[in-house]
C-alpha cells in the first residue's frame, strides 16, 4: 500500500506560520502532480495548491499570497509554507498524488491545523 506520510501540523495563533511537508515513495511522487487538500468539521475536502512535475502551481483564491506550495523531485517531498494563518484555515490538510498516466489518486492520513488565540 503507498503511504504518503505528512507532518508539521498543529496549533498556531491567528498570522501565525507552519510548514507543511509530506514524503512519497520515488515511484509515484516522479509521476505525479502534488497536491495539499484541507476539510473541516462537517465540510467536504476541497483544494488548497498543487505543483506539477515541473513546478507549475495552482492555488485556491483563499490561500493565495499567503501559502507556497514547492516540491523537491530528489527529496520526493513537497511542502505547504503556511503563513498569515486565520481561524478559517482551521482543518485536517492531507497530502495527494495524481498520478500523470491514470489520474490515480493516493492519499495521506492528513494533519490537524488549529489556528486560534
């Protein structure tokens, strides 16, 4: 089973930053568009940024400015810097593959951002 292990969640105060990282087999992060994706409590798992194979990156309008996503194709880890945290940020963040071929999807077990005072 292909595991894509994240860390660096937590409990930050409102403007405050983390930095996301998650780490995928060779096999699969080499052949895939990188992606983070949040849910909250009683919401459906939507985007939060997503950098292909060749770096090229895509956002959702409510992190831009604010997040980066970036990926190391040696390292086969990419990572989310975090910054300008709000309340509404708050949600379980999960790491994906897409696999360029089949559109496969492969998931992590996520990690719990809380930013509150």
């Amino acid at each position: 089973q292909v595991q894509l292990v994240e860390s660096g969640g937590g409990l930050v105060q409102p403007g405050g930053s983390l930095r996301l990282s998650c780490a995928a087999p060779g096999r699969i992060f080499s052949r895939s568009v990188m992606g983070w994706y949040c849910q909250a409590p009683g919401k459906q798992r939507e985007l939060v940024a997503t950098i292909s194979t060749g770096g090229s990156t895509n956002y959702a309008d409510s992190v831009k400015d604010r997040f980066t996503i970036s990926r190391d194709n040696a390292k086969n880890t990419v990572w989310l810097q975090m910054n300008s945290l709000k309340p509404e940020d708050t949600a379980r963040y999960y790491c994906n593959a897409r696999t360029l071929l089949t559109a496969r999807d492969y998931w992590g077990q996520g990690t719990q951002v809380t930013v509150s005072s």
